[in-house]
C-alpha cells in the first residue's frame, strides 16, 4: 500500500525549502511553463497536475456550504485553504466560484444553500421551461444581447439573494492571491455554445423537440447568439493575464444526438468558437462532460498542441488518446466516483496508469471534471502524489 | 388502417396522426389490448433496441415515446374498462437531496412506452416515501436516479429501507456518477447506463405469468 502521506510530506517540504530560495514567483513560472509544455507537446520535466473543485474546499476545510458561496473572497480563501490541505498541485484549474455565476452557462436557475437549500447541502441547477418556442422570434427581434439580460434579470434572478449576483459581489483579484501562494489560475473566462444555452432555457426535452420540428428557426437563432458569446470569454481572461478560456461542452456530447444533428447543431458553433479564442492568443481548455468518442477526429481540425481536451471519465481517455494522442493536450480524467468512494492505492493506480499510457508528452493529470464535493482528501493526494512521484 | 400502420408510425414520429390510425383500427374492430401491445409497446421495443445500438439518440426516444402516448391517450378508457394489467409497477425518485430529474423522465418515458405503470415521485426524495410507495402499490421494481456523488449514499439507505419493507421489490440504480460496480456494492439488482438499458432490465426483472 502507498504511504500517500509519506510520499507527500518529502515533496511538500522540498517545495517548501524550494520555496524559501526561490520565492513563490518563480515556482509560479516553473509551474506555469510545465503547463504550457504539456500543451504545445514539448517535453515537460514531468507530467503535470491540476486541481479543479468547487464544492470539495467546502467539506475539506470545514467551512459551511453558504459561507463558502457568500462571496467571491471567500471561496477564493477556502480554495486556496483546500489548496495547503492537498499540499501541492501545478495549477488550479479555476480559482474561484459563484453559484449564480452557472445561470450564465446553462440559462437557468441555481438553487443555492443556505436561500433555497439547507446551508450545508451543495448547489443544483434547476432544469425548467424558462425560454418558450416564441422567445425564439424574440431573440431575432431585439438580438442576443438584450434579450439574454432581460432573461436572466426578469426569468432567472427574480427569485435570487441579490446579495449573492455576481454584480452585487465585490471583485477579488484571484490570479493575485493565487499567485501568491506560487499557483497559477488555468481558466479566466467561460463560454459555451447556443446549443446549450437554448438547452438549458428551453429544458431538454422542450429543445430537443424544437431540433425535430423548427430546425431553421433554431440556427437561425444561433447564427444570431453566437457572434456573441466569445467575446466576453476572450476579454476576461486577456485584461486578467489568464493564459487559458473555458470553452465547456456536456448536452453537445455526440452521445446525445445523430451525427446529422450534431453537424447542423452543434461543431460549427462549437469550432467558432474555440477558433476565436485561439485567434485571441489563449489555449481553449475544452471541458467535455459525457461522451465525445464518435466525433474525436473532428478535433484534429484545431492546430497541434495549441489546445486541452478535458474528459470526464465518460468518453474512453485511452481512445482520446489513439485518436488524439499527437496534436491535443489530453486532460483528466480521475473519476469522480473514484475520488469520493474509492482508495488512495485505487486513485495512485490509476493515475500513475494515466501517466503511463496518455503522457508523457501532450498530458495533465486532473480528475475527470471536478473533484466532486466529498472526495476524501488521501484521495486527492494520492492524485497528485502520482505526478510527484515522476520527479 | 391497421396495426402494422400504427406500429410504423411510432417509429415514423407521427405524434399528430396516430391518434387517428388508433381510431380507424378500433373503430374496424380492433382489440384495444392487441393495438397496445403489438401497434404501442412493440414499436418501442424496437426504439429501445435501435438506441442501445447507436442507430437512435435522444431526441428520437422522445419523440417515438411523445407519439406513443398520443396513441395511447386514445386507447385508455377501453383499457381501463377492460381491467388491462400493465406489465408490472416501478416506483422512480431521484434520492434526498438530488434536484435532477432528466435521466429519471427519460427512464420513466421508456418504462411507460414499454406498458409499464410508473409512480414518479420526483426529485428529492427521502427513503420513506419510498418505502411508503412500495407499501401502497404492488411494486416490482424501485429505480433510484442520482447526480452527485454527495447524494449517492442515499441510494444505499434507500434500498436497504425498501427490501426491509419488501424483500421480494427488485431494486435498479442509474445516474451519471453512479457505475455498475458502485450499485453492486449496494446490492442494487441491477444498474442501468441509459434509459433504453432500464428498460430492458425492468423487462428482464419482471416476469410476465
């Protein structure tokens, strides 16, 4: 069995003796180059490994789930608290969060603790109707722009903690205080397609059938909301110096529809999109949830080692890796199941295997999505303790 | 107008004319059990079929179910007064403390299109009204849904609650963080991936006298 503390400890007190002669500025650049070596497929010193979570800084750190959502300075200091519980990692993948910051990615509601949900429990997107078939007129009338604010103001927010929108909430400087602490921040703006905007708006179901039966009014209407949506995404993390945008994808997985509906409904947006962020000098982090295996050669359309793939566990990672392996940075893909109920030697296993057999090159160990809210922390650190153990 | 057409119909989509094709063969003297199960029930075994094999996706389940009921709206009175069985009785929840429900309609879309009767008691759904649920009705079999891993401990409790109430309740577990091995560690009957698998399992599950 692995000592994950043993193994943890030695590498946590290198870092920290490193870290008296260096300074935190230049692990941040050590750290920071590792990345950018994983992604542009030049030969890293080793593997690197990013944390991404949310809800899991919450439960590690004993802080109630309200509290930790009250505001953006606040979950930012409890992810970094998670941070030193974990004891190392290259990079965090986003560093901070905002539960009705979700509302702008699925266009619907979130339930928050502590105003809709007991203080302890974790928030939950609410999957409702709150876009009718006629909005559709309405979005070619008065434009994306306008209509997306009067939606979220009069259909999503009404019911909010106003205290809790993010433009009641004062701004926190998180690449700073990360940075501090010698982490780099990978994500600084999110975007994703029409597709799943008018998914999340309408509810599955409704938009579902609105493919079937008025296909031309829904491109037509994407045409419209997709010059749009990059824009924001590419200024933020630009004005920020964040080298990374989020460009997320979960109902758009070819696993939930045809090949001729994905190619009308879904890649040409979804190309746009990541086009635009590379024309802006970013590295698209593409956050694929479910299952993308049908379509992985279309990938092959984005520049090599100009891009991160991120998988969830659903899509088969080592078959990302035939399709992939040569021209895109893979990331993931710890199962979140793993990291809640499974052990330390389980999660080392797998990761060192993901280590083997997706890297060395074009590779950055991550769980598969977030590190879901009640991983066990040996579980993390093993995670991470597998990447470690490289050098 | 005849059963065949109906049957081709569902797998056609033709939600707005198979009210009337369910009409024409009735009113010619069909048998409202016969139109269920060989114009309603099999065309769905066969939608089921088509989707585990990659040929039909989501928006196609739906849309083949939504024409179903549409046919099926038509043939309830006749079945009621007949005394019609369905093919067995599954109580769904998505478990305490789960908000998310997509998986669970679609699971319950298949089980109705496959002539089973669903007591959908929503999201959230604390173990006792489970266990309530199984008192109340003559259940074959429990579906739990989950989304989270925080809430998947819930299912655990869940099933242990209803076997205790009724051993003989088969009990199936599905969600996207949920494996096959995390439901065989809970001694869940059986897990299901998708829709069309929870279907098919409930098939398998109950065995028609």
């Amino acid at each position: 069995m692995i000592d994950t503390k043993r193994n943890f400890c030695l590498s946590i007190s290198t870092k920290e003796n490193e870290g008296e002669l260096l300074g935190n500025e230049s692990i941040l650049s050590e750290r920071t180059t590792r990345i950018k070596n994983a992604v542009a497929f030049k030969s890293p010193d080793r593997v690197p490994v990013v944390l991404e979570y949310a809800g899991f800084a919450a439960l590690v750190t004993g802080t109630p789930m309200a509290e930790f959502l009250s505001s953006p300075a606040k979950a930012t200091q409890t992810m970094i608290q998670a941070y030193k519980l974990v004891g190392d990692g290259d990079a965090i993948n986003y560093g901070s969060f905002s539960s009705y910051g979700l509302s702008y990615l699925f266009a619907a509601k979130v339930r928050v603790p502590g105003v809709d949900l007991p203080s302890d429990e974790i928030w939950q997107v609410l999957e409702s109707e709150l876009m009718t078939r006629e909005d559709y007129d309405r979005i070619l009338d008065i434009g994306w722009v306008n209509f997306f604010r009067e939606f979220l103001t009069e259909r999503v927010f009404n019911d909010a903690e106003p205290s809790l929108l993010p433009e009641n909430q004062e701004g926190v400087d998180v690449l700073g205080l990360w940075g501090e602490e010698g982490v780099p921040v990978l994500s600084g703006g999110d975007v994703t397609t029409p597709f799943e905007l008018l998914c999340g708006g309408r509810s599955l179901e409704k938009f579902f059938m609105d493919l079937i039966e008025i296909p031309e009014k829904v491109v037509a209407v994407m045409d419209e909301i997709v010059q749009h949506l990059a824009e924001g995404a590419i200024r933020t993390a630009s004005d920020r110096g964040y080298p990374v945008a989020w460009v997320g994808g979960w109902r758009t997985a070819p696993s939930m529809i045809s090949p001729d509906m994905w190619e009308r409904f879904v890649w040409p947006y979804f190309r746009r999109l990541v086009n635009e962020v590379l024309e802006a000098g970013l590295i698209p982090l593409l956050h694929l949830d479910a299952n993308w295996e049908r379509e992985l050669g279309r990938f092959r359309e984005f520049p090599k080692g100009r891009v991160i793939m991120a998988l969830d566990g659903d899509t088969d990672i080592f078959k990302a890796k035939e399709v992939l392996g040569d021209h895109m940075c893979l990331m993931g893909d710890v199962p979140a199941t793993m990291l809640a109920f499974g052990t330390p030697d389980e999660v080392y296993a797998y990761s060192s295997k993901l280590i083997r057999e997706i890297g060395p090159e074009g590779f950055i160990l991550q769980s598969g999505c977030d590190i879901p809210a009640n991983a066990k922390l040996e579980n993390v650190q093993a995670m991470v303790a597998a990447a470690m153990d490289q050098s | 107008m005849s059963i065949e057409a109906i049957y081709q119909a569902v797998l056609d989509y033709q939600k707005d004319e198979i009210g009337g094709l369910v009409t024409g063969v009735l009113e010619n003297g069909g048998e409202p059990v016969a139109i269920l199960n060989e114009g309603l029930i099999a065309p769905m075994d066969e939608v089921g079929k088509r989707f585990g094999e990659g040929y039909l996706f989501i928006p196609e389940m739906l849309r083949a179910a939504q024409t179903m009921k549409a046919g099926l709206e038509v043939l309830k009175p006749l079945l009621v007064e007949s005394e019609t069985q369905p093919r067995g009785i599954v109580v769904l929840g998505t478990v305490k403390g789960d908000l998310h429900d997509i998986g669970k309609n679609l699971v319950k879309m298949m089980l109705e299109g496959g002539g089973f009767q669903v007591v959908d008691l929503g999201v959230d759904v604390p173990s006792a009204k489970f266990v309530e649920a199984v008192k109340e009705n003559r259940v074959h079999i429990v579906g739990l849904s989950a989304l989270l891993t925080t809430t998947m401990p819930a299912m655990k409790e869940t099933l242990e609650k209803v076997k205790a109430e009724n051993p003989a309740v088969l009990v199936m577990v599905g969600g996207a963080p949920v494996t096959r091995e995390y439901a065989e560690s809970i001694g869940a009957d059986a897990y299901a991936a998708d829709a069309a698998e929870a279907s098919r399992h409930a098939k398998e599950m109950v065995v028609q006298p």
